[in-house]
C-alpha cells in the first residue's frame, strides 16, 4: 500500500489496537490477526464488530430504562436526549460514577397531579404536598442564580438526565444505622468531620450521613462531591419530594426500591414558605414514602440523611 491508502488503513489497524481485548475475548488467534492486517475487508469489519461492541454498554441503559418507563408510566418516551447525553460523558465516566453506586437515569418530563392512574405509583405523597403547592409555599432554588428561589407551580418530573444515588435508606437504629458500602459520602463526611467543618456525631461512625444539617450538605458535602465525581456545584442538589416518591417505584431494579420499608428520614431539595425551612419525609404505615415534614435548614437529627442527585 502506498500513500493515503496506507495511511488510511494504519488508522483502521490502530482502532483495531484500541479494541484488542475485545477481540481477544471473541478468540482472534495470531493467524487472524496476521490475516487481517492484510485484508483491508476483514480489517472493517472487525472495526465495525468493536465498535459494536463499544456501544453496548449504552444499548444495555437505554433498555433498562425504556422498560422501567413502560412498567411504571405504561408509555415509552424518547430517549434520544438521554443516549446523547450519555455518549458525552462516555462510557468510563458512566462505569466511574457506578463504582459509587450512582446509576444514570432518565425522569421524563411528566406532571403529576395527585389523580394521576399510572400503574406504577403505588404510593402517593399525601395530598398536602398538592395542597400547598397550589397555595404557593413550595419553593425551590433556581438553577445557577445563587440565593434565589421559584415558587414550585405544579408537581412534576422534569425530563432531566440525572445519576440516582441507588443506596437503600436504612432503618433506625438508635442513630448508629448507617448506608451500605458508603464509599460515595462517607470519606467526603468523615473528612469534613475530621476538620471541624460540620459537627461531629455522637451516635455513630463520623463516616454516617446522619446528624447532617442541610446547611453543612449545602455549604461543605455539595462542593465537596462535586469534585469527587468531577462535576459542577450547581450540577448536585438534593432530590425533590416527588422524586424521593417517584424513584424507589420506577427503578425495581435498584436497592432503595425497599426505601417504603425504613422508618429514616432524608432531606429533600424543597423549601417550606421560605429559605430558611426544607422539607424532609416522614414515615407512616411503615413507610417513609408519601408524607411529608419540614425543618430549618441548620437542624441536625439522628434519624435525618442526605442523599444527593446529579442532574447530567
């Protein structure tokens, strides 16, 4: 081969590198390989095969999350924002931020008034939640304007990429109850308590999420694991109280699909009548779904956690 030919085929033949131990699992022998390097059909298609498979790890997400949406809303939405957004990050970004148990995901942009019959929303916050958006007290900060906040006009999804934090929310146990394989906000905690930037628990391991307030997540743990999973700030927020609800029905696949079932409380990303009050969930008929409660922001309990979303 001469000339832009050869040049053409030694970038086929280094894409061939990239996917070496892809071929290497599908069992090319030596003779193959030889083979190949001099059949310039063979070489493409062989490409085409890794690319295929480079690609997998996408089609895999994309399935699992058509298929939680049909479950749950019974329709299918279109998940090309979502595939585009991923592809952005990559896959080793995606396979980075899974080894903290945090899954990518898709919330579709859907209203949820309180008479909605999708098949899968079991369990309803209670109609309070409904009553006082309505009422104008619920309130959330907008995106990338520091210290401002929107009053919250219906109750929705809002068709966002997001990573879910897919830990099960553990059940009370005297304040010494802590989140499972918590490599996550452990470190970033412990740490923190360590150098005196947040409080210091006196119930259990300094590494737990709980006896946290929202102005330490705010000010000290959100800075913090943003840089760890190397995101923006503004990137990380709490998840809202129709996302806590939302979540642990639509994703049977996760852990925290038994959240109903724990009697602890986590923080959620919605102000009560000002900034100075965020709502947190409650429990009722063994379950912390539904209900909802609110608490200034610089309270810390026991019994109280934070559990971030990152929104892609």
């Amino acid at each position: 081969m001469e000339g832009s030919r050869a040049k053409d085929f030694g970038k086929e033949l280094g894409m061939i590198h990239e996917g070496i131990i892809t071929l290497r699992n599908l069992g090319l022998s030596a003779e193959g390989w030889q083979k190949m390097t001099c059949d310039k059909n063979l070489a493409r298609k062989v490409i085409e095969l890794v690319e295929g498979q480079k690609e997998l790890w996408l089609e895999e997400i994309l399935a699992r999350e058509q298929a939680c949406h049909l479950a749950f809303f019974g329709q299918e939405f279109d998940l090309t924002d979502f595939a585009d957004t991923l592809k952005k990050y990559g896959e080793l970004k995606i396979k980075f931020w899974q080894k903290f148990e945090m899954e990518p995901a898709f919330l579709p942009e859907v209203a949820m008034p309180q008479d909605a019959n999708f098949r899968g929303w079991k369990i309803k916050p209670k109609s309070w939640l409904w009553q006082k958006v309505a009422e104008g007290k619920v309130f959330r900060d907008i995106h990338d304007v520091d210290g401002k906040v929107a009053a919250v006009k219906e109750v929705k999804l809002d068709g966002i990429t997001v990573l879910i934090d897919t830990r099960l929310k553990p059940k009370y146990d005297a304040g010494k109850q802590m989140y499972k394989n918590d490599n996550l906000l452990g470190p970033i905690i412990e740490d923190l308590r360590r150098a005196g930037k947040i409080t210091k628990y006196k119930y259990g391991p300094q590494s737990s999420r709980f006896g946290v307030s929202a102005d330490e997540w705010e000010e000290h743990i959100k800075p913090a694991l943003a840089e760890k999973l190397g995101l923006e700030i503004s990137q990380l927020r709490l998840e809202r109280a129709i996302e806590v609800d939302v979540i642990p029905q639509l994703y049977p696949y996760m852990p925290r699909k038994d959240d109903g079932n724990s009697n602890t409380w986590v923080w959620y990303g919605e102000y009560f009548e000002d900034r100075g009050h965020l709502f947190s969930s409650d429990d009722f008929f063994y379950s912390s779904l539904g209900l909802l409660y609110y608490d200034l922001l610089g309270f810390r309990q026991s019994y109280k956690s934070v559990r971030p979303l990152a929104v892609l």
